[in-house]
C-alpha cells in the first residue's frame, strides 16, 4: 500500500518535474584553488617561513659542525672525563636541531592548515550562492574519481566563481 501511494505521489509531480529544466553544474576545486590568489599567498608566506627554518637549522648545523671540530682538535689533550662531557654536549646540540626541525614543521603545517580553511570556506560559500542564484539541482566536483560523464547539459561553474570572487 505504501509503494503504490509513493508511486501515485510520484506520478502526480512528475509533470511539474518535466516542466522544470533540471540544472547540473561541474567544478574542478582543486584546480581553481591552485588559482586563487589568496592561495598564492598562503604558499608563498610558507615558503618565505621554511626558508627562514632552513637557515636557522643550518646555523644549529654549522655550530655543531664547529664544535665537532674543536672536540677533533683538543681530544688528544682531553681526559676521559672531558671527552665524555664533549660528547654527550654534541649529542645535546643534535637532538636540539632534530627538535628544532620536528616542531617547525609540525608548527608549519597547523599554520598552513589554518589559513588554508578560510580560504576554502571562501570557496565553498561562492560555489553555493553561484548555484543557488543559477538554479542548480547539484554542483558535482569534478575531479576526484566523483564523477564518471559530464554532460554537455551539465554548466562548468569555474567561470560563475571566478566572477564572484573577483578574480581574473
């Protein structure tokens, strides 16, 4: 009984549903991120921050080198005693600059992560109101292994966002 008054309800809309032109659109996020300014941004602040990172593990890396050197040069003068100190002092220094690595990079990435999510919710809100003011049923990402055609009836929005968030 339940089907039969689903399939009557069904039958019953279903002209109303012809008459209406079913909107579909397509969109490649992933591709327009790469696009967007604000990502050129993101990525280029964190470069200029791991270059900055690179530098400061090279001088750690330079001041281990030196201290090796001076451990090199005085070991025969030293005594057991010394020598043990020397050693453990440099394995102190290597441990601080894989810290040092570990952390920054740890620190990096949730800074990226971070500033990345603004910029997608920017993105995911445009993607909505292009489809709301269009009509769209679905927008369907298209990139992904999501979908499998497109049709030629189905719209690439990437234009529709672009205008909406100004970029060129």
């Amino acid at each position: 009984m339940r089907y039969l008054f689903t399939l009557l309800a069904l039958l019953a809309f279903l002209p109303a549903m012809q008459a209406q032109e079913l909107k579909f659109g397509h969109f490649n996020s992933s591709a327009f991120m790469e696009k967007m300014p604000d990502i050129k941004q993101l990525q280029a602040d964190m470069d200029k921050r791991q270059g900055e990172i690179e530098s400061q593990v090279a001088s750690l890396r330079e001041l281990g080198q030196k201290k090796m050197q001076d451990f090199q040069s005085k070991q025969a003068s030293m005594t057991e005693e010394q020598k043990r100190e020397a050693f453990v002092e440099l394995q102190e220094l290597d441990q601080r600059v894989q810290t040092f690595i570990q952390t920054s990079q740890q620190d990096l990435q949730k800074q990226y992560q971070e500033r990345l999510l603004p910029i997608q919710q920017k993105l995911l809100r445009a993607v909505q109101e292009v489809g709301a003011e269009n009509g769209m049923l679905y927008i369907f990402e298209s990139e992904g292994g999501l979908t499998i055609h497109v049709s030629d009836k189905s719209t690439d929005i990437a234009p529709l966002v672009k205008k909406k968030l100004g970029i060129q």
